[in-house]
C-alpha cells in the first residue's frame, strides 16, 4: 500500500462505500450532543419516522446555556430551560446516554468526552459544534457538523463526505518559556489566516507538539476551526494512552492492549506526501494577544495595536479600521498599556485542570485588581473537583475571582454570564468576534496564565515577568 | 429539502471578509427549538439598535434589499459555529443564493442541507454583480450568473449539484447504502473490537 497520512489511514478505515457520483459515506464512531444543535434534529428523525440507529454511540450533556451560579435552583432563563428540557426528554424518548446536569460528570461536551474515554484514538467523532476540532488531540478525527448532519448521523451513524486536503503544520523548537498550547495555535492563526486552513485537515507535527499534555493538545486543536480547518490531528503516543487508560468508556483489559497495538499503526507514513506544509518558527514566540474582532488579528505581548496605514491593501485596511473602532483602540497602543474590565477563565480550549493550574500559579498570592470582574468556570464538574482537591478554588477566590460551575458560560454568552456593551475581557476562550461575548464586548484571547496576570493587573502584561507561585 | 433550479431576484452586497456565523446569526436566538422564525433576527446586531429599532444604514433596513433572495458576500462567508441557524435565518429571511469568493467549510455544507446554493466566484466578479442595478438570475442547470448583459459561469461539484436539483433527502440517499452500513459494522465488530464502548 503507498504511504498515507493520518488522515488518510482513519478515513480508509472509516469508508463504508464510494458511491457513483463519487462522495464517500464514512462510518461515525462516536457522536456528541448538546442541547443547542440537536432538537431540530430529533425532531427531524420523529417527523420522518425514523429510529436512531446506534444511540448507545451518543454522549448527550447540556453544556450550552447552563447556569453557571446556584445551579440547584433550576434555570432562571426560560427558553435557556425549555431547550435543556428538551434534551432531557429527547434522550429519554430514544435512550441516548445522557450525563445530568447535577452530575459531577458534566460540563462542555469537549471536555467531558475525553475525561470519560468517549474519544478513542483512530475513531471518527463528531458534534453539533465547531469545536469537535479538540478530540482530534488523540488522533480522533473529529468535526464539527450542522444539525441536519446531526440527524444524517443519528439515522444511519454515517456522513457523506469528500477527501480534504492534508495540511501539515510543523512547528520548529521547543515552547519558550512562558508560552504554552494557546499562544502556538494563536500564532499559526497569525502566520495562516483565519481561512488559512479552508478545505483541509490540520497534522499537526514536531518536537513541542510532542512535548505537550493532553490538554495542551486540545487546546491547540481546539482552534483549528479558528484557523479554517475543520479537523486538527495529533498522532497518538504514549502520552495520549496514558491519558486514555482506565477512563470509564475506554477499553479495558485484552480489547485495551489490542487497542493500543492498533493505535501505534497510526501515525503519517515518513513518506506521506501533505497536500500543503505551513513551518512555524517558534524560536520568538512570545504570549499572544489578539487585538481585533477575528482570531487571526494577533500579537505578542510586547507588540502594538497595528497601524491601518500599512495595510496591504484597501480592503484589509477597512477591515482593521472597522475591527479597531468596534475594539475601541487606537493605532500603535502598546499591547500592555490596554486597560481590561472583565477576565474569563474557562471553555472547551482552556478550562481544563492544567489550564486552572496555570492561572492559579499567578493568582495565588496576589488580587485582582480593582474595577476588574474575573471568572473561572471549570470545563467540568470533575475539573472543578480536581481543581478544589488542589485547593485552586481557594486560590482564586482569595485572589477575587468568582468560582463558578461548569458549562461554556462566557466563551459565547448564551446563559446569564455575558459582558456589557464596551466591556473589554481578557479570555481564554477561542473567538474574539463581534458580539461574542455579548453585544459590544471587546475580547481579546489570551493564554490562562495571561488572563490571570490580566486581571491582577488590570491590563494586559506580560506574564513572562511576573514571578509564578 | 427545498430544491434550487433557477432563481430571479435583488442581490444585496455584504462584502466584508469573514463574516462569522455568530454575525449572522447572535446566541440569544439559537435556544429556539424549531429551524423556522430566524429572518427577523438575521444579522441583528447589524440590524438593530440596543433598542430594537433598525438601523437605516444597514443593507437588509434599505428599501431596495428588503426583499433580497440572493446574497453577494466577501471571502471566508459563514467561519465560525457550526450553527445552523445561520442558513435556517438566511433562508428564513429569503435568501436562496449566496455568492462569495469562498465560504467557510461547514456553512457551506449547511446550505446545501437547506437548499441553499452557495456559489464560488472571483472577488472581482462579486464587485461586478454589486455593481447590478437589478435583478441577477442564477441558473443552476447552466452553472450561469446572468445580469445586465453580463453572464458567468461558475463550478460546483456534480453530486451537490443533482441533490439541489431534485431537492434530495440526503438521509433517504444514505438509507439506500443500509447494506454496505449493515456489512461494515459486522465487519468492524470482528477488526476493532475496542470500539465497543467500555469494552472488556
């Protein structure tokens, strides 16, 4: 057989037929629901007649628009509740397992399919939600799918698709100091735009991605939709089976070793021919900032806000001009000298326990600064667990952050936690867009430490100069 | 799904780069639980005030764009969420064709499920057709753009093609394939065993 990619070998794996017209159906492993993208889509298949075909391969949570305080209470926001009652009777109806949302299990669908051994490495995986991108962390293939997509796959658990381009993103040296998984994807954004990776599936390759956790792995996969792609991929290794081993839905015992064994097949060919390969010099990777309303617009920590005079061309300048109006900034502003008034710490890209543990290094000992209003809201309930076993909790709270419970929260704004009109956020999150964290917010991404270094502060600040406790 | 053959109507310009799914369509109207009802709240925050009233600059508030069913956008249209409430808000407001240089990877998929049909032109050819005092016609069977005299031609891939044609319920087309699925999952079964969720 040639040598193939990654990619190639999970598709080869996955293909269940190649029809006349020349799509392609490919068999889903596995399949993440929430309760924004899914009730159209049970709808759907009841509408039609149709029964769910393997609904013991769903994961369902509300994530969404939980809240995020008092969660006991119920939910306030009623069409926030109707549409989280929704799923709790569409699961029931067609016996879809569903984690509750007072269970220590839930949280974002990203975070929770991993943690509970739902993603397997070689697996097809996919979710109503642009962020399926962060399973590819474990060489899943993993994307994200519309919701009539979501009930092509809850009828007949396959989707028609078409090859993408293999993209391979090979990052040269090691993480300076003071940079981690975010500041990487931040930068290739940067270098490839935000439709960069338009058409492909990202490999992502070289000696820091190997260097990086599980949870650095999600996160840089996590924003390859950020970057265009609608899948990133990481070749599985000893760190991803250690991650995987002993989790709840993971295999165990015999069908574990074969599992492995298989999963060591996996990795691109040395000879795999990439339909592109982008290089990123990480040697001066410092921080990154954003500064605009799309992720691509980013910077270092030491950089300043861009000057639209020397923009390419007429239109790019336009684009700067309308993103630093809405952004409230002024050309060749120092990064550091841009006051914040609110900090967000969580989401499927940074709300895992490495993330909090990162943020907390900087908080510990130090407040936040006055006029700021900072949130941490773990990625789940068994991080938010973690993290209180470690005492982080403490840590921020005596810090003046708010300790909140699980769920996407401020990253879109979809329950209670969003910002004011003019509002400008240091987030850890992955979109910077118009309205994102509600209507005229200001965001600007930022790695968990950044964030926490953010909110002490009271503006951005270079983290690289802060002593960590 | 709706089928697309040809269509006749007023092109509105929105030609700026990148404009995300949460620009077309904000968070606080994705709790719905139907696909219908999303035209009024298309592009809102672009639309209206804090207040609610529209904002007599924008495209969609003009006199001449009010009935729009065609859609000239700028490159990377629809990046972002995977919401597909950003077609159900286009389709629901009238908008049957979208024309840009390029569209993000899963909105484009998700027209194509509302019958949608997104067409790939040269940036240079969309400034032309915003030029067009007029209707445009799309004609899918000829893959033509015709205006004022002007006609082009554009790509799009057969298969895509033949289901906004006959408005094809693509779950029916998958169902024909039962025995290939039937056949692939025995055979998964003995080759990866693992797969079996939680599995000893």
């Amino acid at each position: 057989m040639s040598p193939r990619t990654l990619y190639g070998k999970i598709w080869d794996e996955h293909l269940v037929a190649t029809r006349a017209d020349g799509t392609s159906l490919i068999y889903i492993d596995r399949h993440l629901v929430h309760e924004v993208t899914s009730p159209q889509a049970f709808e759907g298949l009841v509408l039609a007649g149709r029964a769910l075909r393997q609904p013991g391969n769903i994961l369902s949570v509300a994530d969404h628009n939980v809240p995020t305080m008092d969660r006991e209470k119920g939910i306030a926001d009623e069409t926030c509740r109707l549409q989280v009652e929704a799923l709790e009777a569409n699961v029931k109806t067609h016996g879809v397992p569903y984690i509750p949302l007072l269970d220590d299990r839930q949280g974002i669908v990203h975070v929770v399919g991993p943690e509970q051994g739902f993603t397997l490495p070689g697996t097809t995986v996919v979710c109503g939600d642009s962020h399926t991108s962060t399973h590819g962390a474990f060489g899943a293939l993993a994307f994200g799918i519309g919701t009539s997509e979501v009930e092509h796959v809850m009828a007949t658990q396959t989707l028609p698709q078409r090859p993408s381009k293999n993209l391979r993103v090979r990052f040269e040296g090691a993480l300076p100091p003071g940079t981690g998984a975010k500041d990487l994807a931040l930068r290739l954004i940067g270098q490839i735009g935000t439709a960069g990776g338009t058409g492909c599936v990202i490999e992502y390759t070289g000696p820091a991605v190997r260097a990086l956790s599980m949870e650095g792995r999600m996160t840089l996969c996590n924003m390859s939709i950020e970057g265009g792609a609608r899948a990133g991929l990481i070749a599985p290794d000893d760190t991803t089976f250690a991650y995987v081993e002993g989790r709840p839905l993971a295999p165990k015992e015999a069908l574990w070793d074969a599992a492995v064994a298989h999963w060591r097949t996996l990795a691109s060919d040395p000879v795999a021919a990439f339909d592109q390969e982008v290089v990123v010099d990480l040697r001066d990777l410092a921080p990154q900032v954003t500064w605009g309303t799309s992720p691509q617009w980013v910077t270092d920590i030491t950089g300043r806000v861009p000057d639209p005079a020397q923009a390419r061309n007429a239109e790019e300048r336009d684009a700067i001009l309308r993103a630093l109006d809405y952004m409230g900034l002024e050309p060749g502003t120092p990064m550091e000298a841009i006051d914040i008034q609110a900090v967000f710490i969580g989401s499927c890209t940074n709300g895992r326990i490495e993330d909090l543990r990162e943020a907390a290094g900087v908080a510990r000992g130090r407040k936040v600064a006055q006029g700021v209003r900072a949130l941490v809201v773990p990625g789940s309930g068994l991080v938010k667990r973690q993290a209180e076993a470690e005492g982080l909790d403490r840590i921020f709270l005596e810090a003046g952050f708010e300790w909140r419970q699980p769920g996407c929260s401020m990253c879109l704004g979809m329950n209670e936690d969003r910002l004011e009109a003019g509002v400008r956020c240091a987030s850890t999150s992955n979109r910077n867009f118009e309205g994102r964290q509600g209507r005229g917010s200001r965001t600007h991404l930022v790695n968990p430490a950044m964030a926490a270094a953010a909110a002490v502060a009271g503006h951005f600040t270079d983290v690289r100069r802060l002593e960590i406790h | 799904m709706l089928p697309f053959t040809t269509l006749t109507g007023i092109a509105a310009p929105l030609l700026r780069a990148n404009v995300d799914t949460d620009l077309i369509i904000p968070k606080q109207f994705l709790t719905t639980l139907v696909r219908s009802g999303l035209g009024r709240h298309l592009f809102h925050e672009l639309r209206y005030d804090p207040a609610g009233r529209e904002l007599p600059g924008f495209l969609l508030n003009r006199e001449q764009y009010r009935k729009a069913t065609l859609l000239l956008a700028g490159p990377n249209f629809g990046c972002g969420s995977s919401r597909e409430h950003a077609p159900w808000a286009l389709l629901d407001f009238g908008i049957r064709c979208i024309l840009a240089p390029s569209f993000a990877d899963i909105f484009f998929n998700n027209c194509f499920a509302n019958g949608i049909l997104p067409v790939v032109l040269p940036a240079e050819a969309i400034a032309q057709l915003a030029t067009v005092q007029g209707p445009l016609t799309v004609d899918l069977p000829a893959q033509t753009v015709r205006a004022d005299g002007l006609t082009l031609t554009f790509q799009i891939e057969p298969a895509r093609k033949a289901a906004l044609l006959e408005g094809m319920d693509e779950i029916k087309r998958t169902e024909a394939s039962l025995a290939d699925i039937e056949a692939y999952e025995t055979r998964r079964r003995v080759e990866a065993p693992w797969l079996a969720i939680g599995g000893r």
